[in-house]
C-alpha cells in the first residue's frame, strides 16, 4: 500500500486522491509537518529551501562521538537481523 496525503476536515480523514486500499485496511495517521502551504514548488519556495539548505553546518564528530555511533549503528543492524 502507498503512502497517501489527506486533509482533516469536519472530524473525517479527506483523501488528496484516489485510495485503491482494500476495505478494513488499518492506517497509521499522523499529522504532516509541513502543511500544504510550505511545499510549495514555486520557484520563491525552492530558493528558500536552497537558502536554508545552504545555511546548513557540517556534523562534524569528534572520535569518541564516532565510535559511539557506529556502535550503536551496529548494535541496532544486530538486533533488526535477529528480530526477522
């Protein structure tokens, strides 16, 4: 099944489209970040995206912060491979 994009209004989930989900299919809703309005595609809505992209500093990690996370990467693949 797809991911759909829907609206809330008047107390019912309003589909942005056609939905081909079989009857008693069970969903997970939660409310999109980014409502309508800021994903824009607008040529002003991408130069800010890209002004704010570019604003972006790099994660640097220190070794200690390094290790720890790919410790913790391979402790999580681990666990994911034993829970299949």
């Amino acid at each position: 099944m797809n991911m759909i994009r829907a609206t809330w209004k008047d107390g019912q989930i309003v589909p942005d489209g056609p939905v081909d989900w079989p009857d008693g299919a069970r969903l997970l809703v939660e409310p999109d970040p980014m409502p309508n309005e800021e994903c824009s595609d607008s040529p002003e809505a991408i130069a800010d995206w890209l002004r704010w992209y570019d604003s972006l500093q790099p994660l640097i990690f220190t070794d200690e912060e390094r290790a720890a996370w790919e410790a913790e990467r391979q402790a999580r693949s681990r666990g994911g491979k034993s829970n299949s």
